[in-house]
C-alpha cells in the first residue's frame, strides 16, 4: 500500500530549536514515517498524494497551553479560531473553572460562573459529569466524527472545591478535603494531564495554601502538573508566584505557570525580577514552565474584578449584593479605594476597563467602550455603569483589561521555559485578538518582526517544549515515528490578521494544518475533517509519595 501523503521540499524547522533543513517527509496512518533530507543517498519517496511546499516551513502543530474552548469544540465543527492559526492541540480546564468533574447542583452553577467565557451553553447536551465523560463527549462530538483540534484537560480546582463544599469562604473539613482529593485522582485517572486553579477567581480563591498542597500531592502521585492563575499579577504579584514555587515544590509538584505577567503600573519593568525567581528555583531543581500570550491587555470576566468576599455563595448571591445599596457601596470603596482581590489588590482605573462582550444583546452598545467612557456619556461614575451592566447582564459581560508592559513581555517570551498560551475567549462581540492571533503572532511580529526570537526557537516554544510539558512522547516534534500534526507555513508573510477592531479577522501565510495526517486546513481554507480527539495522560501506575 502508498503511503498516504508526501510533503515535498519543505524548510523543515523540526521544533528541536536546531537550524531548520530541506526535506520530504512521508506521512502514513496518521504519523511521519520517513524524513529524507536533501543530500541523503537512495531515491525520493513517492506517496498516494504529493503535497509541494515549494519552500515553505514545515513545524509540528502549535500546542495552545491556555485555551477556554472547552464548549467551542463542542458546539462549532469549524473552529477555525484555532484550527487556522495551527493550533493542533489545546489544553482545556484553564483558570480553575470547567464543566467536569461536576453534579448538576455545581454543573448549573458553573455555567453561571463562567458564561461570559464559554456562553451559557443552552445549545450543548451536558450528558456528562466526570472528566473521562467530558472527555467521551469531544470525541463523539458532532455525530461521532470528533472534533477540529485535539485537547487535553486540566481539572479546574475551583470546581471541584464547588462540588466538594460549594461556595463558602472558609477551610475545608477533613473530609471535604478528603472528597476533593478523591475527585482529583479520578479525573487524574479517567485522563486528566493535570489540574488548574483561578486563585482570583470564587470559590477557588478561597483555598489556603495547605489544601492547595494536598490536591498537588494527589496530582503529582499522577505524573501530572498544577496549573495556577495564582493570587495576584498586580500588587504583590512577586509573592504570589513565589507561593507557587514553594508549595509546589512542598508537594513534589511539577508547576506550569498560567498567562505569566508583570502587570499594572506597580510592576513595569520588573520582569528581570520574576525570572531571577524562577533561574533559582530552577537552578535548585524545580520543575517549571510558563505560558504568555504575545499581547499587553488582558481578558475576564467583569465579575472578576469584584473583592472576593463580595462573591461568597455563587452567582445568585454576588446579584443580590449588586441590588442592594449599602452592600453595593462597600463593594465600590473596595474596588476603587483599597484594591479589590478581584482586581489583584490594585485600585481599579475604570479607563482601563474596556467592555468586550456582553451576554445580553440588547446590551450592545456597550461593547467597545471603557466603563469610563460608558460613564462620561451617560453624566455620571463609572461604577454606576459597572453595577448597572454586571445586574443587567447577569455577570456575563467580558472585559479587556489594558494593564500589561511591553517590556515585560518581550522579557518573559525569552525564557527558555516559556511556551505559548493563547488565553482565547471567543465569546463576545469584540473578544481580545488573542484568540485569533497568538500564533502567527509570535512568528510574525515577535520573531520575524522584531528578532525577539529566532523563528526555529520560536517553533520549539510552541511545540516541543509544551509537549515535554505534557509528557507527549509521540508530539511536538516533526521526526519520525512522531504524530503527523503539522503545519506548512510561510515565514515572510506569516502574520495575524486579528486586531482590536477586527479581532476575529483569520491569519496569513498559514496555507495547511495537518492534524493525524489529514488536512484540517488546505490552500488556506477550512476543510469539514474533523481529526482531533481528547489527548489522555498516558496510563501508568500511581506513584506513591
């Protein structure tokens, strides 16, 4: 039998980081069963289809180690969100908040609690409620045929605290923490690759330290790894990944850290210091990675900003405060005076609250604006319009927080541990470019561009190294015997076509996206294979610690 695919004459940049080759690479079943480099002896291989390059770069599939599409891959069959930036795989669960493991108590909570991200889910079937179901679930989605990318999940800590104990503020029981710990190794067992935590986020925020370090135990007895928005990326944000080194490394953890930045005004410039923290760790034997998207605002929820007291019992409960005066008042003196948890202990400028996406149509005409624009039109203070818009829409409007540093970014993307991370909501009606561009960005602007790094370090940033975080043996490297997830795209004109004004605007110069061997992308246009499955964390036996 032929094989199934010879890509012909491609610049190979292989995702080592190494200086990239001309070759032919042969695909078969879905893996890359030949690489015949130019100069080898013996004569070029032939295959049922040839696929010419004609120079273009051939890289394995991009890994997006911080994507919220965790119902899109359910709902839409396209998904060329991701599928056209050569995402091959994303990584699902973020932020401490999904949709498994859950009952139907904490199964209709959460889909309140994060709406504005994934929507309310009205047009999903919720026929799961354990990660190897949720899992189940993407790979029989849209009539058995699976769904555009493949994705790999974390459990969301937030969630299973929501299941274990719902959402009070206060330590967990004996056995509360003993029912967390059970529901950690069975998501762990059922194909989980780790666990995530929104440490700014309700009800995960209310987790000390040591209950934090327990469920770390249990995922680390898994080979697995934490993945923590952690306390603070404004105020106190230095001390807040030094809490995640160190009760990482109390666990015997490995640690991934979320969206790592230095942000607001209080830390301009001082990523130099974030990175001395993790060479040392490093350099004492941690495990550690990171992930960034290359942009400077980031993306939540406008709930988020709220001081976490504020959100204690859930969505019902955060409403009920919003509609009463005097709670509302504190509520405000929090945010605007002492710095609200919600909003990383720093006072919140609402002239850096951009509204992106609101859950309620009629609510539109708000989108696009800051809160303290919404305000001046409207003659009066920005968090009259906040509270009015978070009552409205029933704490599902998204917002763009402007707060990053260029500096800092550049500074962290160098890291030889980084790994790229889109952070992708593509809810709203003007979500961040992020979830459109991250990738061609990188390689466009930030490598190509600007130099920040070469294109073949680069690649290994969004490949090989997050695979190795992932304990993939068979991924992110385009060599033999390797999963064919690959993609052909060209470097001098490779860029995002997402912006602000246009943020769901598809890339440039990324012409093919292979996942398994089969053309998800093909002469630029989306083709309706749908190749990718859940990826599970390979089964082994558990490791006492």
């Amino acid at each position: 039998m032929d094989p199934d695919l010879v890509i012909r004459d491609a610049r190979v940049i292989d995702g080592t980081g190494d200086d990239s080759y001309r070759a032919d690479v042969l695909v078969h079943e879905g893996r890359i069963t030949r690489i015949h480099r130019e100069g080898d002896p013996g004569p070029r291989p032939t295959a049922a289809r040839t696929q010419d390059a004609q120079g273009l770069a051939l890289s394995p599939g991009f890994i997006d180690m911080h994507a919220h599409s965790d119902l899109a891959l359910l709902r839409d069959p396209d998904h060329s969100a991701k599928a056209a930036q050569g995402v091959t795989l994303e990584v699902l669960g973020q932020d401490g908040v999904s949709y498994a493991p859950t009952d139907d108590r904490t199964l209709s909570e959460v889909r309140k609690a994060i709406t504005g991200w994934n929507g309310n889910g009205d047009d999903i079937d919720f026929d799961w409620r354990t990660v190897g179901g949720y899992l189940d679930a993407l790979d029989t989605a849209h009539g058995g045929h699976g769904i555009a990318v493949n994705a790999a999940y974390l459990i969301p800590q937030g969630t299973v605290r929501m299941y274990a104990m719902g959402w009070d503020d206060r330590e967990a029981a004996p056995e509360e923490l003993a029912r967390m710990k059970q529901l950690v190794a069975e998501g762990m067992e059922q194909g989980a690759v780790g666990m995530s935590s929104g440490l700014t986020y309700t009800p995960g925020m209310y987790a000390k330290d040591s209950e934090l370090t327990e469920l770390c135990r249990v995922v680390a007895a898994y080979d697995g790894y934490y993945c923590p928005h952690h306390r603070s990326y404004g105020a106190g944000a230095l001390e807040a990944y030094e809490e995640m080194v160190a009760l990482t490394r109390e666990a015997g953890c490995a640690l991934h850290l979320a969206h790592a930045t230095m942000n607001f005004g209080v830390n301009k410039g001082k990523a130099p210091d974030l990175l001395a923290l993790l060479d040392e760790a490093l350099a004492g034997g941690a495990d550690i990675s990171l992930d960034t998207y290359p942009y400077t605002p980031g993306c939540t929820t406008l709930v988020a900003m709220l001081p976490s007291w504020a959100s204690e019992g859930g969505p019902e409960a955060i409403l009920d405060r919003l509609r009463d005066d005097a709670t509302a008042e504190r509520i405000r003196h929090h945010m605007e005076v002492i710095g609200a948890d919600g909003c990383h202990g720093v006072p919140i400028e609402w002239d850096t609250i951009e509204i992106s996406g609101v859950s309620d149509p009629g609510l539109a005409s708000c989108v696009g604006k800051t809160l303290a624009q919404s305000a001046a039109m409207r003659g009066e203070e920005p968090w009259v319009t906040a509270r009015r818009l978070l009552i409205n829409d029933r704490l599902g409007s998204t917002i763009l927080q402007h707060v990053g540093h260029e500096e800092n970014v550049r500074a962290i993307m160098r890291h030889p541990v980084h790994t790229g991370g889109s952070d992708g909501i593509l809810q709203g009606f003007k979500p961040h470019p992020r979830a459109y561009g991250t990738f061609p960005h990188y390689l466009g602007h930030y490598a190509r561009d600007l130099g920040v790094l070469s294109l073949e370090e680069t690649v290994a940033h969004l490949t090989s190294r997050p695979a190795a975080r992932l304990r993939l043996p068979d991924r992110g490297l385009v060599r033999e015997g390797y999963r064919a997830d690959l993609v052909l795209f060209d470097p001098e004109t490779v860029a995002a076509g997402s912006t602000f004004e246009a943020p769901r605007t598809l890339p440039t110069g990324i012409p093919h996206v292979l996942v398994d061997g089969k053309f998800v992308i093909e002469d630029g246009r989306r083709t309706d294979v749908l190749a990718g499955r859940s990826v599970r964390r390979t089964p082994g036996e558990q490791q006492v610690r």
